[in-house]
C-alpha cells in the first residue's frame, strides 16, 4: 500500500474507547486505497484494480488493512457470472482474508488497534443455527470483500489471530477451513477438534484435493480419523497421502469408486463423507457410505444430466445434510484447535495483490492442490 496518500485528519468517535484505541483514532489514515473489483463479471478479463477512496470506521465498525487473502470456488463463479448474484460492478470479491486492524468506531469493546483479525464471512451469523437471512451481509457477495488494500467490517464478525498462527494459514479458514469444520462437527467432531472414541478409527471420505478437502484431511487425522480421498490426478493423490490421507482413488480409473471405497476400507465404507462435488456425485458417495453413515453436502456442482438415485439411503439409514459455511463461533473453534496444535494450511502457491487476475487462472486450472493465497 502506498503509504504517502494520508487523510488531513480521520474522524471517529471515540467515547468510551480504550485509550489506546482513541490514540490510534487520532491519527491519519491514507486517504485513497486500492481494491480490485469484479467488473461485468464476465470471467476473469472483468476484474480491474482501481482507486477508491479509503474506508472510515463508522459505530461498530473497524477498518483492516489485509495481509493476505484466499480463493474459494465460489469466488471464481462470481468473477465468471455463473454465480445467482445481482451484485454491482464494482463489488470487491473474496469472502475469505486476515489483516491488522489500523482503525476502530465508536463502540468497539471487543479488538483493538493492531489486533490481526479474520471475519466469518456471513457477517450477522455469530451463533446458533443457520438462517438465509445472513446471505444479506455476505463478505465478497453481497457486501465488499477482502480483495482490496483496505477493508471495513463490523468489529462482531471477527476474531482474532493467535501470533502462533500465520496470516497465510488464518486467511483459509474462514470459508474452506471452517467448511470443513463444521461438516466434521456435523459427523461427531466435538468442539475440541475430536471424534467420538470407538474400537477402530472413524474413516472420513472427502472429495478432491482443494481448500475444504485437504482442511479437512488435516482437521480429520486430528481428530484420529483414517481418511480416503479422491482425485482424478494420481500425482495430486500422492502429494495428498503425503500429508497424511490413508486412501487415495483416482475417480477416472475408478468409475465405481464408491464401491473402491468400500473394499479398501475391508468392508466398511466411510462413516463421514464431506461431499465437496454435489448432485453429480452423490450416488457414488451413497455407495462409498458405511452403515449409519452422515453425508455433508457441501459442493454446489451442476445439476447431472441424471438425476440421483439415492441407492442406500434407506438400506444404509444414511443422514444427508446440507451446509453453509459456519457461524463465527465455529470459526473461533477451528482457530483455537489451530493455534493449539500448531496446524498450517496447504498453500498450493501464493501471489502478490498486483497479481490477483494471474492468481485467479492459476486456480482455474485446477492443477493445484489446498489453496491459492494472495500477499497484499
């Protein structure tokens, strides 16, 4: 960031704030920054970096100046116009992201100035149950996301990076990271990162080898979990049992890879299934499912040109269950567990912000395994 551009002076109220937070509110912040924007969303030839005026703190709010950010696959699907969205041209992507908090607004209790910080990004889902609501105030949808220099959020969406954890790895968790959480919790995970104790291991399945997929893999052998995944890269397969899956099947060479699951697993088929591809797939999972078994819903794939025959769901008494993302208690879940065991994310290949467009199509051709990460 260009740190010459200052604001005369920045106006905030400050009463009630502690004193250090009021010290920092006195002095100037840049008056211009810079954020790329999502254009005509017509792939990735849309997005354009621009100057926009610098954000100011208003009741509640602090301002952020990012350190990092991350792609999600829905990310990518908003760039390109696939995604059901009527957003402005110039909306700021990326739901997921962690930086230092430079500013603060009247009211704001509970960060401080310095404070490195990440958000859930469905900005009024604190606790509790999912809602639709929260898609009102959705980070990098339906309010400006993390793609930018400098960034506003309301101070109840966010919480705070441990120094024992690094910007890079606090930048996936808010989306895939907690994604996959949450589907973990969904099967038996308790909040302290573990599966219920049984006379084997539970065997988690998880689709892929993306962000939610190899959070997933890494949150699952925490928990003590054996786990299965899938690819259609043999090489990405290797590159995943190398931090730690037990199983990998290459779905192209198995068409049936369902019923690989099973025998590779002696019989048993997986007991948790993080369905990271959707409807397409959803009969082979059904297959690849133990007794008994909880599929996660997670993947928005396209509708198949047949539909799901759901085979097993009554004969296996399967549970099926669709999810959202997390809530921001989830999130401070998976970042104690973070912090407490010392956990990095996979980081396929980091890029600088001037690259964001680059960052973008490398993602797209989906040679990467876990994340791609942007340094701002």
């Amino acid at each position: 960031m260009n740190r010459r551009r200052f604001l005369p002076h920045t106006t905030l109220a400050t009463a009630g704030l502690p004193l250090r937070n009021v010290l920092a509110a006195a002095h100037a912040g840049p008056a211009m920054t810079r954020a790329w924007e999502v254009g005509d969303r017509k792939g990735l030839n849309s997005l354009h970096l621009v100057d926009r005026p610098a954000p100011v703190a208003g009741p509640g709010e602090v301002v952020i100046e990012v350190q990092t950010s991350a792609i999600n696959a829905r990310d990518r699907a908003i760039v390109a116009g696939v995604y059901p969205s009527n957003m402005a041209a110039n909306r700021v992507p990326l739901s997921d992201g962690a930086g230092r908090i430079i500013t603060v607004g009247g009211g704001v209790t509970q960060v401080a100035v310095g404070d490195r910080v990440i958000s859930t990004h469905f900005i009024d889902w604190l606790s509790g149950p999912w809602s639709p609501a929260y898609f009102t105030n959705d980070i990098g949808n339906t309010v400006d996301g993390w793609l930018a220099e400098l960034i506003v959020l309301p101070a109840q969406c966010l919480v705070r990076i441990p120094n024992s954890v690094s910007s890079e790895t606090a930048c996936t968790l808010p989306v895939a990271g907690v994604t996959a959480w949450h589907a973990l919790r969904m099967g038996g995970m308790n909040a302290a990162g573990k599966l219920a104790s049984a006379a084997t291991p539970p065997i988690v399945l998880t689709l892929g080898t993306g962000g939610v997929s190899s959070w997933g893999l890494k949150l699952a052998k925490l928990a003590g979990a054996k786990v299965v995944i899938t690819s259609s890269s043999d090489a990405k397969l290797e590159r995943m049992q190398a931090l730690g899956a037990d199983i990998g099947i290459n779905y192209k060479k198995n068409r049936d890879w369902g019923k690989q699951v099973v025998e590779r697993t002696d019989g048993h088929g997986a007991d948790i299934i993080l369905e990271n591809v959707g409807r397409p797939t959803l009969d082979q999972s059904m297959q690849a499912a133990a007794p008994n078994a909880t599929i996660i819903m997670i993947g928005g794939g396209p509708p198949p040109k047949k539909l799901p025959t759901l085979s097993g769901l009554m004969m296996k008494n399967l549970t099926v269950k669709g999810l959202t993302s997390a809530s921001r208690a989830m999130l401070v879940e998976l970042m104690n567990a973070v912090a407490g065991n010392g956990i990095e994310a996979v980081i396929d290949k980091t890029f600088d912000f001037e690259q964001a467009v680059e960052a973008f199509g490398f993602m797209a051709r989906s040679s990467h395994i876990g994340k791609v990460v942007i340094r701002h």
